[in-house]
C-alpha cells in the first residue's frame, strides 16, 4: 500500500540510505504518495537528477492533480536540481516563466532566495 511504501521511503531517507531510496522509487515511483514523492524529489534535486525529477513530476500529478503544493515543491526543486547541474540559465529562464513574483507561493519564494 502507499502508506507502508512511504515508511519505507521515509525511513531510508532518515537513515542516508539514498541509493536504496533512489531504487525504490525506479521500482516503485507509480506507487507513491504525495509526500513520498516529496522526499524522493528532494533526493533527485540534491544529485542534479532532471530526468527523475521528471518522472517524480508526472508521477505527483497522477496520484492526485489537484495537489498545487507538491506541485510547487516540485518545481522548485527542479530548478534546484538545474543549478546543481550547472544550469543557471535555464533555472533563471523557469523561474522567470512561472512569475512567482505574481503568483507563486512560499515554497516558490523560498527556492527563489537561493
């Protein structure tokens, strides 16, 4: 089920255990909850990894569309993500294009600051 899936997600994160979290989300991404997927996220955006950030993405939205603050959250750890890769330009470039200057919320201000 997804609450024990986000156990164990929660629980590798909490011990380091980044690599086992990062395979069970390859194995596991359609399976997760919203906060799972926020914890797995953040693990992409600190190694700079777009591609699953990606997935992660497309995985929030399916498990439940009407979730802005994940959404958000996940945008912003995407652009975290492009600045750890050497992609300064392009975070500028999507930071710009969502306006957050007009509509984004807390976590859009708080990732902005950075």
């Amino acid at each position: 089920s997804a609450e024990i899936l986000g156990v164990q997600v929660t629980a590798l994160s909490e011990m380091d255990r980044e690599g086992e979290l990062l395979v069970l989300a390859a194995e596991r991404l359609a399976n997760m909850n919203s906060a799972s997927l926020s914890l797995v996220g953040q693990v992409a955006s600190k190694e700079g990894n777009l591609v699953l950030l990606k997935q992660i993405s497309d995985a929030a939205l399916a498990f439940d569309p009407e979730d802005e603050e994940t959404t958000e959250l996940l945008a912003g750890l995407r652009w975290d993500a492009l600045v750890r890769a050497g992609q300064q330009e392009a975070a500028v470039k999507d930071v710009l294009a969502a306006k957050v200057h007009e509509s984004g919320g807390l976590i859009s201000a708080c990732f902005c600051r950075r």
